[in-house]
C-alpha cells in the first residue's frame, strides 16, 4: 500500500502537533515536576526527527539531535539555534516552539538571511517570554 503524500504530511503534522503540546506543557503551563522528579534528563515526547527534554527548570526541544530551542523556566528565557541548519524544517520547529511559548515573533527569511521579528536571527540568540 503505497501512503500519499497528503497522508504523509498529516501525519508529519499530527506528531509534530503532538510535541508541541508536549513542549508546552513542559515549559510550565502544567506542572511535571512530579513525574519527572529523581530522573537527570526525562524524554517528555519523541516523535520521528524531534524530541523534548525536561531537566529541572529546563526544557530543551532537539531536531535531529540538536538542541534547537532552549528554555530556562526561571530566567523566562529562550535560547535559539539552528546548529548550522538553516532549512525550511529548523525554521518551522523554531516557529512551533516560540508559538508554544506565546510569541507573537517568529523566525522568517529573505534572500537566504533569517530574521526573527525584523531583527538579523543570530545562532544562541535569547527572547524572553
């Protein structure tokens, strides 16, 4: 049975979707601090290329093993990288995780240059929440 690519991208959707929830909640919009007590590093979600870290009042959201988003619950702090990859699926997780964390910027490009809001996106950039 051959999937169309329709199905492909909903599914790709749905798990994505899937983390993000995940990713939101870990921040600290639903108290985990039980289920993840006693543990170094708690795996909240893992879907094919992604996966959401929780550590103390750390949340870290990787793609494809990089730690694209990085946040400090205490600090309300942000921290983005692209880990070199500037493609269309880096800027579209970054985008889900600063949506998740109710920002209304989000990282767009022009002419291969990425910007978040008008400002110039720089790798380990900090945005409060």
């Amino acid at each position: 049975m051959q999937i169309s690519n329709k199905e492909e991208v909903k599914n790709t959707m749905s798990s994505k979707t899937q983390c993000a929830r995940e990713f939101h909640d870990a921040v600290g919009y639903k108290d985990k601090r039980e289920q993840l007590r006693g543990k170094q590093h708690d795996v909240v979600c893992k879907t094919g290329n992604s996966k959401i870290l929780s550590h103390h009042n750390k949340v870290t959201y990787q793609l494809h093993g990089c730690s694209i988003v990085k946040v400090d619950k205490k600090k309300r702090l942000a921290k983005l990288d692209t880990c070199g990859y500037e493609t269309n699926t880096t800027k579209a997780h970054i985008n889900l995780a600063l949506r998740e964390l109710n920002l209304s910027q989000k990282v767009n490009a022009k002419n291969y240059n990425w910007y978040l809001g008008k400002e110039k996106f720089e790798r380990g950039m900090a945005v409060k929440y």
